[in-house]
C-alpha cells in the first residue's frame, strides 16, 4: 500500500534480495499503509551475522525521524534486531515491536510448553538476543536455516535474485526436521521477518501454532489503528 498517512514504520536493513509478498519489506504485504526507512551500516553482515551494538544509536536515530512523521507503530525488517528493543521503546512515544522474537513469551504463556524457533542464523542467535526477548527461562529448540542453500545464497549473501519455491521447500524441511528432534514441542515462532510467506504451509503441514512477525504487525495494528 502507499506510503501515505503511514500507520507503520519500519526500520529496513540495507540489502538488495528480493522482496516478495508477504516479506517484511514489501508494502504490499500490509493491509494498511507503511513507510520503509533504510538503516545505514545496517546490513546482514552487521546485524544478521554479528549483531553490531554501535548500530543502535542509528536505529533510535531512525524511530524518532518515523515517529516525527507521524507513524503510530515502528518495527524493524530483522529479528536480530532484538537486541534494541528495550532502547527502542525508550526512545519514542509510539508502540515499538523490533522483533518477532518478543513473542516467545507469549506463545509460551498460550501454549504451556517448548516452543520452537526457526532463525535465519542459528549460530548467531545467542543467549543475549534470547534474553532480550524476555525468553531467559522458557524450553526452547532453535534451528537455523544458514546451511540451506538457496536460503543462504538470497538472504544470507543478499543476492539480486533466487529461487523462492526452493525457498520455500527449504523452510519447510527446516521446519519438519525441527518438530522430528523434538516432537514435545507446542508452536513455532519464526525470528526472520522474510519468513512469513510460508507459515500458511508451515501451519497445515506440521499441525502447530505459528507466530510470525505478520501476525504481530497486524496485533500491533488493531491496537492502534483507532487511535488519533
């Protein structure tokens, strides 16, 4: 949708991927209208990869330019942005939601067990971005998808084109694999904000909960959306 009167801003990372529907930085994706600013220095290498805490100041930096342009609502287009929430927050007067992450709790609280987490990067999810989730002692099984190959390759290696029905069947391998190590689990929460195109077939295929960062985005929205 348009830009104009935007209900939520999103704090992009710089990349060059694809952005299809149902990604975080297609506007497209949202039944209501959003803005997309581009975070600079902030890319994969420096968030995805390692999370870099210099960056943090460019992000609050960010979120006050939104919340001046009247967005009621910010986020950001990548889970490991996790680690600025609480500065975030603090920064604006609006509701901030960086990560999908945030909704492990939540899901935890629902569903009373061991909840999943697929990740762009399991090896760079570290207990930090956990804790700043508020997910410190909640029973977790995470699994990465940074050894796929069409995944690493388009979002990983940010490249100008891909395969996203390989994409897919990737995610959804991932996503199998994850519940076949550990069949206790109750729901799924999907850190990478790219992730949302298929947790329709994510939910039909394994029979679980999904929480994404559309289901989120929207939640975020009905809260807001009356407001002046």
């Amino acid at each position: 949708m348009s830009e104009e009167k935007a209900v939520l801003g999103i704090l992009m990372l710089e990349t060059r991927f694809p952005r299809i529907v149902g990604d975080v930085g297609n506007p497209q994706t949202y039944p209501f209208p959003v803005k997309l600013k581009k975070i600079k220095g902030a890319n994969l290498r420096t968030v995805v990869w390692k999370t870099d805490p210099a960056l943090e100041d460019a992000f609050v930096k960010g979120a006050k330019e939104l919340e001046r342009e009247g967005v009621k609502a910010i986020t950001t287009s990548c889970g490991f942005t996790v680690l600025f929430q609480d500065k975030l927050a603090k920064a604006v007067k609006v509701p901030v939601f960086a990560s999908s992450l945030i909704m492990i709790p939540w899901a935890y609280r629902l569903l009373n067990g061991k909840i999943g987490v697929i990740t762009a990067n399991a090896g760079s999810l570290s207990q930090a971005h956990i804790e700043s989730a508020g997910a410190k002692d909640i029973p977790l099984a995470i699994k990465g998808l940074e050894n796929k190959k069409e995944f690493r390759k388009v979002i990983l290696e940010d490249a100008l084109d891909g395969d996203f029905t390989i994409i897919e069947e990737e995610v959804i391998e991932t996503a199998r694999s994850l519940l076949q190590e550990n069949p206790d689990i109750k729901g799924l929460v999907l850190e990478c904000h790219n992730l949302p195109p298929y947790t329709p077939r994510i939910q039909r295929e394994l029979g679980l909960p999904v929480f994404d960062f559309l289901s989120l985005a929207q939640f975020v929205y009905d809260a807001i959306a009356n407001t002046p």
